[in-house]
C-alpha cells in the first residue's frame, strides 16, 4: 500500500465512551498505524488506551460513566451538550472516516447528526447494538447513518440481514485473543481443583452497578459461606478500589481485592466459579471455563421498559453464542441472596449444573473463532475497505 505523505494524511475520528470500547479502538488505531504509517491521524473520544495511541480526548469519558434510567434522566442535559459538541467536532475535522464504537445511546446519535449535517463522511459502527435482544427496529433505522457494522458476536450479520439493517461482518470479539491469560497452566488447574475453592465475586465495572449490587452480592456470600467453605477474590480496576474496599467492609466474608487486569486475569485462571453481574464479564468467565451465576438489578422503571423490550429468552451473551440457556440468570425481584446462595453452591460442587456449563463452554471456540486474522485486523480491513470505496 503506497503511504502518504503527511500533508495528504488520511483523517479517522473515533468515539468510545466506555473502557471496554476504548479498548477496542486503541487496538484498532494500532493496526491502522501499521498500515498506514505517517499517513493516518486520529482524533475523537477516548480514555486511557487510545490516548496512549494518540487521541487527545475531547473530554474524559469517565463524565458519560451513568446507569440507569433515573440516573440518565438526571444528567441528561449534560449528555445532550457532550453528543453536539461531539458531532461539532466530527464536523469541523471533516475526517475520512468516523467510527462509533459501542455506547449506542451515545454514539449513535453523535452519527445521525453527522450524517444529516454531511453525508459524505462514512461511518463504521464497530459492535453491534443488541438489537438481537431488544428494539429490532433499529437495525432499519441504522441504515440512514451506518455503512456497515462491525460484530463482536457470531450471530449478528444473519440478525442484520433478516432484519434489514446495514451490511454486519462477523470480526470476532476481542477475548479470543486472550485465551492464554485466561485459560490455567498446569499449576493454575491444581489451584482450580484444590479445596477450598476459589470463587470470584464481578459486581461490575461503572460505580453504578456497584451500588445496585455489591450489598446484594456480601449478603449471598454470607449466607453462602455458612454451607461451604470458598476463598473469596474481586477482580477490580485502580479507580474503583477505594469504592470497593468501602463496600465490602462490612460483608461477612472479606473478599481479596485483585486490582487491575493482571491481577484479574490470574484469579480467573484459578477460579472454580464465579458470582457476576450480567455483561461482558460473562462471556470472559465462559471462555475462561469458570461456571458462573448471574446477577442483575436496576432501578424499578428501567426494569419495567426492558420488560416489554427484550425479545430473547437470555441476556447472557455465552448463553447465545451456545445456543443453549446453560448460564442462570437471576433478575430483578429473582435476584435475592437466597437464590444467589443456592446456586452458587451448585455451581462450586459437582453438580449437574457446573456440568452442563462446561459441557457448552467446550463449544464456544469453534463457534467464536476468526481463523488466523485477529478481531482488531478483520474491523481495520473492512475501515480501510469503506474509506477506498467512498474515495473512489
């Protein structure tokens, strides 16, 4: 590929909104350096990782850290203010190409304002909203502002294409690349197996989920602790440590604080099971082997919109990508510290149900895999592949 000078340097803006995003992009922004050498420049949103690769942030990423509807509600009109000054700056660059990366509610309507205002600039939305799951409607309104989708999940380009919506490509989800971390050694797999167990406690990665959950989560273990004996870990970021240290001391079971992702990634490889928050942090535990019970709460009109909403019969993405309901989920009012006790107990003995976990974690490799080119290559293809076609 002829590189170009840095004069005639091709422009990418790129918002991410959240870390798992931000990751995202700063491993997309890599690949596209590689390629393009002095001929790339990035501006956009972003925290840690892709201002590492070079963005200047607009404004930290930490503000848009809300959840929930009430929460949403109340800071509303500061997210409208932060999608015009996004969609302004996106304007005023006029880049090559703009890609949105996760964070729908935002990022999405940073596009449609970019699109009405100059439909020139292309638009790449690299992970897929979970129309699958909930407001199908939308995969036909997207083709008004994206020109194609990136999907993290295998499923997605059949949804999109039965549902009409703009052309989706299959680029894998970042976590195969990782299995290493997150897979045990021989030493690790003893530690597994050794009594007493390992058992990791996710009550989530925004300061909001932790408040919904980490009360909920220390009175389960408690009465947990009372049947079996377990050694307890919680994974968690530098940021949110005092937060967390704060929330759990007064739990009946201290829980051994693992800060930042080494950390994390090595109490995964020597847990036996887990209690977490449903999200992403599932399908890490699923390719990680570690059988799991999920947990999640929200606010009373949050949960009354999802639902009328949800169309699927799990919100565990393992549990989709198998294809089979393996995982427990337990919602809302089914989301008390009895049930979370029960379960768990199954899940740390050798019980039917830790089983058929297993028996479907075993069938997500070749379900997930994206032969020999990484999730980060395939999505910097298809980036180059739109900027080539809208130029020509």
């Amino acid at each position: 590929m002829q590189v170009r000078s840095p004069s005639t340097a091709r422009k990418i803006f790129l918002i991410a909104t959240e870390e798992s995003g931000d990751r995202l992009g700063a491993a997309l922004m890599q690949v596209l350096r590689q390629r393009l050498g002095d001929a790339v420049q990035f501006s956009g949103v972003g925290g840690r990782a892709m201002t590492a690769q070079g963005i200047a942030p607009l404004f930290p990423i930490e503000e848009l850290s809300i959840m929930g509807f009430a929460a949403v509600v109340k800071q509303l009109p500061k997210i409208l203010r932060l999608i015009r000054r996004t969609a302004d700056a996106v304007l005023a660059d006029a880049p090559d190409m703009l890609v949105i990366i996760d964070s729908p509610d935002f990022t999405h309507r940073v596009a449609r304002r970019v699109r009405a205002r100059n439909p020139n600039i292309p638009i790449v939305d690299y992970v897929s909203p979970q129309l699958w799951a909930w407001r199908p409607g939308r995969a036909r309104t997207m083709l008004g502002y994206v020109d194609h989708v990136l999907g993290l999940l295998p499923f997605e380009p059949e949804e999109y294409r039965k549902l009409g919506g703009p052309p989706c490509s299959y680029v894998g989800h970042p976590l195969i690349e990782q299995l290493a971390t997150l897979r045990p050694n021989d030493d690790e797999q003893k530690r597994r197996d050794a009594q007493p167990p390992v058992l990791l406690v996710l009550p989530g990665s925004r300061r909001s989920e932790i408040r919904h959950h980490l009360a909920l989560f220390g009175t389960a273990l408690g009465q947990l602790s009372k049947q079996t004996p377990f050694e307890l870990v919680l994974p968690t970021m530098p940021h949110l440590e005092a937060m967390v240290r704060e929330g759990v001391a007064s739990w009946p079971v201290a829980p051994r604080l693992a800060i930042g992702e080494t950390e994390k990634r090595a109490a995964f490889r020597i847990a036996r099971a887990a209690l977490a928050k449903s999200g992403t942090v599932t399908l890490e535990l699923a390719l990680s082997g570690i059988p799991m019970v999920t947990a999640y709460r929200v606010g009373a009109i949050e949960a009354f919109i999802l639902r009328r909403a949800i169309r699927v019969s799990s919100v565990i993405l393992a549990n989709l990508v198998i294809g089979r309901d393996v995982i427990p989920e337990y919602l809302q009012e089914d989301c008390t510290p009895e049930k979370l006790a029960a379960a768990l107990g199954d899940v740390l003995a050798d019980s039917p149900d830790r089983l058929r976990q297993l028996v479907g974690f075993a069938t997500m490799d070749g379900k997930m895999s994206t032969g020999d080119q990484p999730p980060s290559v395939r999505a910097a293809d298809i980036v180059l592949a739109e900027m080539g076609r809208r130029s020509t």
